[in-house]
DNA sequence: CTTTCTGCAAACGATTTGCAGCAGC
DNA sequence: GCTGCTGCAAATCGTTTGCAGAAAG
C-alpha cells in the first residue's frame, strides 16, 4: 500500500471517531508500517527522537480503538503492529528462545480450511466467530543454529 | 485422564525438575483440571479459601518451567490452563466483548492442514515449529444474544 | 538439622492518568 | 477562545521478591 493510501486510511478511521491524524500518530502509522513484524513501545520509541512514551501509549490506544493497529501480547509485554485491514491477512512466527516475532503472510489453502472446519465446530457452541489468530511457536533461524 | 494419574503424570514432571508435588501444587492442578477455560490468578483465588496470591504466582512458575501448566496473556491479565500434554491439544474462543475464553477441542482435519501448508512456509524461512496456537475471535453464545 | 514451601508485606515495572502548556480549528 | 494533543511526573495495578516461620525429608 502506498504511503499516501496509508495515510487516507488511517486518517478516515480516526475521522470516523471523532480523531484526527496528528504528527506524532503519523509517526507511529509510518513506524509501524515500515515493520515486517509487530513492534515493542520501547522499540517505537527508539526509532525517533522527541517521542515521549506515554504519547505513543496514549495514541496507541486511540489508534486501535479506530480500528488502525492491534496489540498483541504474547511475552512480557504487548506489541503493536497495523490491523489486518491495512496490511493483509498474515500470521506470526515466535520464537520459544529470545521472544522475537516475525510475519508470516496467509496462505490461501490454509485460511480455507481453517474457516471452514474451526468455523463449522464454534458455531455449533454458540459462538460466532469474527476472525482467527494463528501463530507458530517454534525456533527462529537465528536461535536454531 | 483419572485424577490419581493427573497426580503423578505432575509429580513426575516436578521432580523433573527437582520439586515436589506440595499440597498448593496439587490443589492449583486440581482447580486447573477442573476447568474447561483457561483460568486467571483472581479466579484461582476464589475457588478455595486459604490460598496466598503470592503463592499461586509462585507455584504457577514452578509447574510452567516443569511443563505441567501453560500460560497466556489475551487481554489485561494472564491466564493459565493444564499443558495440552495433559489435557490434548485445543484452540481457544475468545469473546471480543466481553473477554471470555473457552476451548474447543482440536480437529483432526484443521490440524492436518495447518501443520502441513503453514509448517512448510514457515520452514522456507528458516523456523523450526514446535506446535501451533489458534485462537477464534468472536462472540460468545451469550454477547452474541 | 537442612532444605524447601508458605504467607505477609514491600518492591517492581509496564501502562495509565492528572495537569499545565501549546497547537489546530 | 475553545477543544484536543503533547510531555512531564506521579499514580496504578498485575506481578515479583525478601524475609521469617512452618513443614517435609
């Protein structure tokens, strides 16, 4: 997605809740979209200078109560990364030995057998299901030697 | 799996670890086995008198670094369940509104195409997967009204 | 007896919030 | 001007840890 399209998008979500787009949210946006993985605060905040930390707490979450970024928390604390919406469906690498989280973009064959039959068992509990989260917990290349 | 073999199943694991199968382990086992949802600290807590918070947290570390219990943080808080090693492989259902977890069970035919097609990617990049989470991210029987 | 476990209370650290100044409309 | 955003510093809260007594081997 080209920056300017980014940038459209995000701004008309916030729009839609009554937010703007500041500097510092476009900061955070073009920060984390430059990612290929989902991003620490500590690590967001160590790409520009002149962030202050709970800013970016701050608009983090307003950015994803707008629907622009998801939190994610699987370690000690939560990462960030732009919602699916923006950048495309995909699942997460995590390494079991130094925490590192990588991208893993969806593949067709599995997203449909994966609908179909979790789908088909949740719903016959009662629950309806809104998307789903798939993560590989293994050895990163770097940590399997 | 009988309670007298869920017992010793952990007591093996423990003095795996040098550590003993105390009456705290047994009864956070117990609590856990009973439970067909991943359980938080304050819901532990609450199920029998006399327990000390500060010894769950201490003993749930002790039975995660032996394998018999697993831990996930979704939202706020962390939550803990048995190790599937106990209790069979499963996906969670996680209400978006109002933070319930439930299991459901694992499909046979869901796991025979995740492992394969996503295992195979992930592998192109170099990470060796050592088992999967999957997560449906919905309504619960009861938000859904 | 020695080592481990327990419970209390204090410490910790990631995240949140109150407040005063500044910027945008 | 009024409303919302920013940065600082203080507060919050789930979780961890130090310590002294109790329990296990």
């Amino acid at each position: 997605m080209a920056d300017g399209t980014l940038h459209e998008t995000v701004a008309r979500l916030l729009h839609a809740q009554q937010q703007r787009l500041t500097p510092t949210r476009t900061v955070i946006v073009d920060v984390l979209g430059a990612s290929d993985r989902p991003l620490t605060i500590p690590e967001i905040l160590a790409t520009r200078d002149g962030l202050a930390q709970s800013s970016v707490y701050r608009n983090l979450v307003v950015l994803e109560q707008a629907g622009a970024v998801h939190r994610l928390v699987t370690g000690d604390f939560a990462r960030y990364e732009l919602a699916e919406d923006l950048t495309g469906h995909h699942h997460h690498l995590v390494c079991s030995n130094c925490g590192r989280i990588d991208d893993l973009p969806a593949t067709p064959a599995v997203e449909k057998s994966v609908q179909a039959a979790v789908d088909q068992a949740a719903a016959a509990v009662g629950f309806s299901t809104q998307h789903h989260r798939l993560d590989l917990v293994g050895l990163c290349a770097d940590c399997a030697n």
